[in-house]
C-alpha cells in the first residue's frame, strides 16, 4: 500500500458523478440549492458556484501558497467549511486556473451535505461513501482512507525525501485530516489497475460493474478552464485544461491524454492514460 496523494480528487469526482447519475444534483445546479449553508467569499460567488465549479480548479478563489499543504490535518470538516468564507478571490469564475484544495474538499463532502449529514460526521460519511460507491464497485479491493498505513494494512511503502542538508531520509506520515476528498486515499498498485480499467471502460469495471455512467465521467475529463504548458518541456502539447480531477491534453497528432499527478509524504504518484474518444 502507498499513498496516492492528489490522485484522490479523480476519485472524488467520480463520487459525486454517481451521485449526479442518481439525480440527487447536477452538475450546473448552484451549490446553495444543493447545501442552503453553503457561503462562498462574497455573496455573488454563494449564489452563482456550480457544483462543477468546487471540483474544476478555476472557481476564481484563491488560498495562499501551500496553505491546504501546511495545515492538513489541523482543521476539523466544519472549521474546513468554514475557512472557505474567509479566502481571497482573484479572478472571475472560469477565468484562470487556480489549484485550490480547500475548494475541492468541499466539493468532496458535497454529497453527504446534500443528504442532510452534519459537518461533524462528514470524515466519515466520505470514507463510507468512498468504500461504498468507488472502491468497492470499482474492484479497488483494499483501498480505504488513511493518512498513515500503520495499523491499518500489514505491508505498507515508506516515502523518502531530502532533509535540510539534501540527505535522503525516511519522511514521516503527515496528518491529511478533514483534507482527505483532495489526497487521503492509500492503495495498492492492484486497486490503482483496476482505477484505471474503469476509466477505460467508461464507467465499467473489470468485473462489469457499471460503477458511474459514461456521461457524467466524460464530464469528470472535460476540461473546463485552460492549464499552463510548456513548449519546451512538451513541445507536441496544442491544449491542455482541467477537467474535474483530471488534467485533459491533446497532441499535435490528435491523440490525448488525460492525467493527475500527486505528492505527500515522501511519495509521488502519475496516473494517465489515452481516452477512447474525447
């Protein structure tokens, strides 16, 4: 088992996609329709913020840099909720990417705030939900939530870093906390196989489970704000955007690649593959 970081947010996208399937919210619906509590930083973002918007990285709501990163862990789901009045907002929505942590946590626990659960209870409500509607479905067989391996599976990976001085030392675990719908999920390479599978078989898993329907994952690659490249690290590159967990690129030769990377702990994780068709 690792920790697969920020690879989580695909998996909580497709979350909330099982839920749009079941008609309980829509992608386009305000999120105030959706949880009446909710309060974004100013009154216009509170009444217009789609539910696609806590999960696309371009809401327009800022945080400081590495703020999410340094506290994971310290604030509980409510104070989380809260904290999210209180950040800056720099740009229009849908006008410029802007990788926001805090945001998409929120945009994680929605489903359980639509079905009336109390923020206090949200840590757990998302990792059954998670263990119920995308582990389990998918095949993701010992797959769970938790921000530190030990006690909870027998063999386990460790995660290495620099030190101060740039010696390689073992890193220790990190509390992810009330963070955990944007990097809380720990997996085995088996479980991140059968994640992928789902992805190939729009919505399928390998077992012929149809887990979310092809549509609404479509919807989770569908990038919806543009994304930095570099020409010179990938020149064949002719757009890139993010989607809702993904990151959408497609090539000079009209191939595409939809991807996510992530970082914790010591670890870093890349999944990626080629979509039958955009």
């Amino acid at each position: 088992h690792f920790l697969v970081a920020s690879t989580t947010k695909s998996m909580s996208s497709l979350l909330v996609a099982t839920f749009v399937d079941d008609g309980l919210f829509g992608w386009d619906q305000p999120v105030v329709e959706v949880w009446p509590q909710f309060r974004a930083p100013t009154d216009d973002l509170t009444r217009t913020l789609r539910v696609r918007d806590l999960l696309g990285m371009a809401s327009g709501i800022t945080e400081p840099p590495a703020l999410s990163a340094l506290h994971e862990g310290d604030p509980t789901a409510p104070q989380l909720l809260q904290s999210l009045v209180n950040l800056p907002v720099e740009h229009p929505p849908g006008s410029k990417f802007f990788y926001n942590n805090t945001v998409y946590a929120v945009g994680g626990y929605l489903p359980a705030l639509a079905q009336g659960v109390a923020p206090a209870d949200l840590a757990a409500a998302y990792a059954r939900q998670m263990h119920e509607r995308v582990y389990g479905p998918v095949g993701m067989a010992t797959a769970t939530i938790a921000d530190d391996p030990r006690g909870v599976v027998q063999r386990y990976a460790r995660g290495y870093g620099p030190d101060l001085e740039g010696k390689r030392v073992r890193m220790p675990y990190g509390a992810v906390g009330s963070y955990a719908p944007v990097g809380g999920t720990l997996a085995t390479l088996t479980d991140m196989v059968a994640y992928v599978q789902l992805q190939l078989r729009q919505g399928k898993s390998a077992a012929g489970v149809e887990v979310v329907s092809a549509a609404n994952l479509a919807e989770c690659w569908k990038p919806h704000v543009d994304v930095p490249t570099s020409p010179e690290l990938d020149p064949d590159v002719v757009s890139a955007g993010y989607g809702m967990g993904w990151i959408h690129q497609k090539y000079r030769d009209g191939t595409s690649l939809v991807w996510h990377n992530g970082g914790i702990d010591g670890f870093t994780t890349l999944v990626a593959f080629l979509p039958e068709k955009d």
